[in-house]
C-alpha cells in the first residue's frame, strides 16, 4: 500500500514558527511543515533570515521547508544558499499567491501567465541550487491552461515536489478546485506531485485519495487550521474520545497564546494573531458562531483569556472543521 505523506501549508500571520513548534508538541499525522514566504532576499547574509522564523536553534529542520515569494533567478539561488547553510534539505517557491499587490508584479500565482519568464527562472537556476527545490503553484492566475505551458518548464527544473493548488489566483480561495484539471496534470507530469486545496475532513481525503491512486502526497490548509487532528484522523492515530480531543485543543491554544506573549513581550498585536487562527477554530465547537463572536469581541490579554475559558467551558468540541461555507468573519 502507498505511504500516505501529510504536509502542512503555509499561512501567513498564523503558521508562524511559534505555531508550527506548538501544533507538533500536541498533534500527531503531518510529515512536513513549510514556513509562509519570505520574500526581500536582496544580499549574501540577508536581515530577512536573520530570524526565529528559519533559525535551526529554534525550527525543527529536519521536516521544515521555507518558502520564498520571488520570480528573480538570482534571489531564489541565494535564498538556497542561505537556507543551505542554516542546514535546510529543500526550498519552495511560491507561485500561489493571489493577492492583486503580489501578482501585479508576476510574483505568486500572478507568475503563471508568464512561461517566458519562469523559463528564465529554471535557465538562471539550474546546475546553481544548494537544496532540493520544489515550487507550489495554482492552476493558473486567469485560466487552467497556463499551467499545461509550464509543465514541460517543471519537468525540465526536475523539481524535488511539484504542489498544484488546484485553483486559479482570480478565485482567490473561493470557488471549488477544478479536479478534472489536476487529473490532466497528474497523468502528464511524471516528477513527485503534491495535491492541495479543499481537504476539509476525512470524506474530502478519501473521495480525492480514490479519485487520485497515483497521488501519495496532500497538503493540508484550512481544514487543519479548523480541525487540527485531520492530519491524525487521515492516517487513523487521533484519540476517538472527543472529550479528549478537546482537553489536547486546549492545551494546545494555550501554549501557543503563552509562546507568542513571551516571545512578542506581550505586545497586544497577539491577540489578533491568535484571532486569525480561532476565526478556523471555532468551527470546530458546538455553537461556532457564538464561539468566534465571543473571541472576536475580546480587546486585552483579560478579556481574551475570559472569552476562550467560556468556550472551553460551556462549548463542546465536534470536530466539524472546515466548510465551504467559510471561516467566520
Ligand atoms: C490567510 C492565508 C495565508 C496564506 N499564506 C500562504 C503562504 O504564505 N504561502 C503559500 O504558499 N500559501 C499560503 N496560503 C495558501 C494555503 O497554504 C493553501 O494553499 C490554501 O489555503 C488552499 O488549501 P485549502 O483549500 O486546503 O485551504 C495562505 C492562505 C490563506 C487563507
């Protein structure tokens, strides 16, 4: 049987080294982490890494990938050697990113118009890297037929990963991913390729693992943001009792909301960094509205720590995670 191998995506503001460290000392199930993308890697000994973020004495390197948001050959080696030196086997390249800011500048997934320049990419890179290389990309910015230019480019790049989200940047994350689309690309791509998008629970994975034999690789994103065991429950390790469960959310929740007040000297910019994630956990209680009304009203350290007690308290935990629907605000 195939070897199911978990990864969990990138997010900006929530997937921070804190969070990553925290999730792994509580769950179980996800076999590679990424970090969100760096990006401004002008010089040899760049300020931008010069962080906790990819630091080895703080990053488990070992199952840790950065990622970079770029379309410059030459940043991209440097970033390699960088990451090289801090010990990293491999580095992402972000080709998904939707936002209007990002892909105005052909960077993200407002790159995937342009295989002349990812040409250049794979030309001003080859022979040069210090890592493994993998690229996440989406399906396209304006159409699915972008990509199709850009396999042969892939190919050629002999990509360690080849991560295909399976929309289109002008979807941003709405919409539903287009799996016919990644069946085409799944039978002419021959390297290692990753699917991402819409895993939100055990019903999704399984359809899409039938769907897909030939793929032994998914990337996780909302749905364990909302439910942080799915990666358990896929590979059949989580606790069945869900009273359990809950008491593992909890001391999960709290020791990432310590972690980041130590390590941000209580700066109140914590409490919105911990309402990103809640605005997906919530789902996951018995009354979700309710649980993410009470959490977003809250404007101090106190009031916070008041409203998550409430939750624990008088909510139970489902464990429904992710809809299509949408998180909550
Ligand atoms: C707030 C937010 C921030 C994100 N940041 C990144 C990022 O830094 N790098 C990246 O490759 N993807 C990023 N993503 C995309 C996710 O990693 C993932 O590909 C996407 O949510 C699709 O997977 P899903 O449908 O399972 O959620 C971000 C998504 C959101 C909503």
């Amino acid at each position: 049987m195939k070897k199911t191998e978990l990864h969990l995506g990138p997010f900006q503001g929530i997937t921070d080294v804190h969070f990553r460290n925290v999730f792994a000392d509580h769950f179980e199930g996800i076999d590679k982490f990424f970090t969100p993308f760096f990006s401004g890697i002008h010089t040899e000994n760049s300020k931008n890494l010069r962080t906790q973020e990819i630091a080895p004495a703080t990053n488990n390197i070992h199952n840790l990938v950065p990622q970079l948001l770029s379309n410059d050959p030459d940043e991209i080696i440097r970033f390699s050697e960088q990451c090289a030196k801090l010990g990293y086997k491999e580095v992402n390249l972000n080709m998904g990113c939707p936002y209007p800011q990002v892909a105005r500048k052909k960077r993200g997934s407002g790159l995937m118009p342009y295989s002349d320049l990812v040409a250049k990419i794979a030309q001003g890179t080859a022979g040069n890297f210090k890592t493994d290389f993998s690229i996440k990309c989406r399906l396209g910015y304006y159409g699915s037929n972008e990509i199709d230019e850009l396999i042969p480019i892939f190919e050629q790049m002999q990509l360690s990963e080849l991560i295909v989200h399976a929309r289109l940047g002008t979807q941003m994350y709405g919409g539903k991913p287009d799996h016919e689309k990644f069946a085409n690309i799944v039978s002419n791509y021959t390297g290692s390729i990753v699917y991402n998008g819409d895993i939100f629970n055990l019903t999704d994975y399984t359809l899409l693992g039938t769907r897909f034999p030939q793929v032994s690789k998914w990337m996780l994103g909302r749905g364990i943001l909302a439910d942080p065991f799915l990666a358990a429950d896929i590979k059949a390790i989580a606790p069945n009792d869900y009273s359990i469960r809950k008491d593992i959310v909890y001391r999960f929740i709290m020791q990432l909301y310590l972690t980041r007040r130590k390590a941000k000297a209580d700066n109140p910019a914590v409490i919105g960094r911990m309402k990103e994630l809640w605005s997906y956990l919530s789902l996951s209680f018995s009354e979700p509205t309710l649980a993410w009304r009470l959490i977003r009203r809250s404007t101090d350290f106190e009031k916070y720590e008041e409203a998550v007690a409430q939750v624990f308290k008088n909510q139970s935990w489902i464990g429904a995670g992710f809809t299509s629907s949408g998180k909550m605000y």
